[in-house]
C-alpha cells in the first residue's frame, strides 16, 4: 500500500522573489531547477548542512547565519522525510512566473512510505 503524505511548500529551500525575466529570454529548462532540488535533497541526506543551506534562497542565508541552524530547522518543521529519503523522482511542475516555479517531488523513504513534496523555487542573479 502507497501511503501519500504532503510535506507541503518548502520555502526557499526554495523560494525567493526576483525580479521577471526580460521577454527576450527563453524559458527555462526544468533540468535547471531540479539539479538544485536534487542537489539540496541529497545534502540533507548526507547531513551537509553547508551544502543544503548553499542551494537555498538568499532569505534564508539572512534568517539562518549558521548552517546546522539552518538544516535543524527545516528538519523540526517537519521535513525530515527529506533527509531520510532513500530515493526521488520529479513529478509535473508549473511555471508561475517566467522566473518562478512550482515543482511536485516524490520521495520515498527508507521503510518505503512515499511523500510528495511541492517545490517553489525563484530565479534569483545566481541561479535557482
């Protein structure tokens, strides 16, 4: 049985707000974005907290100076699931903006239970 829990929007992890991309821009490859989930996921497996708090938005390198203080809390906010997922996979997304994005990820943990997670993230000078 697939157990299907919402983790919710995961700001800044993810999310920032920038300004839109100018017209004569193309649109952005979702490859983009999802190397920065994928990335992000996997340094919270690994308990990189520099590594995660790195491929989050600015934001949240004001509000979170120090990396373990980062990645403690998004963990006691209930991500943890992130951290002890064994594997993801990306489902559809949506662009909302030119330069901002929602995108569905499914992750399945160690003892098999499936989460789905929804992902906004913002183009930001440096990248997603």
């Amino acid at each position: 049985m697939r157990k299907l829990s919402w983790l919710g929007v995961l700001l800044g992890v993810f999310i920032v707000l920038g300004g839109f991309a100018r017209a004569d821009e193309p649109a952005p490859s979702a490859i983009e974005w999802q190397a920065v989930i994928a990335g992000q996921i996997q340094a919270f497996r690994l308990h990189d907290a520099p590594g995660a708090l790195r491929l989050a938005g600015k934001s949240f390198h004001v509000a979170y100076p120090d990396p373990e203080a980062f990645y403690s809390a998004i963990i006691g906010m209930g991500y943890a699931p992130i951290a002890q997922s064994r594997s993801q996979s990306f489902g559809p997304y949506r662009l909302v903006a030119p330069d901002m994005v929602l995108q569905q990820v499914e992750l399945v943990g160690n003892d098999s239970t499936v989460y789905e997670a929804l992902y906004q993230l913002a183009r930001e000078p440096d990248g997603w």
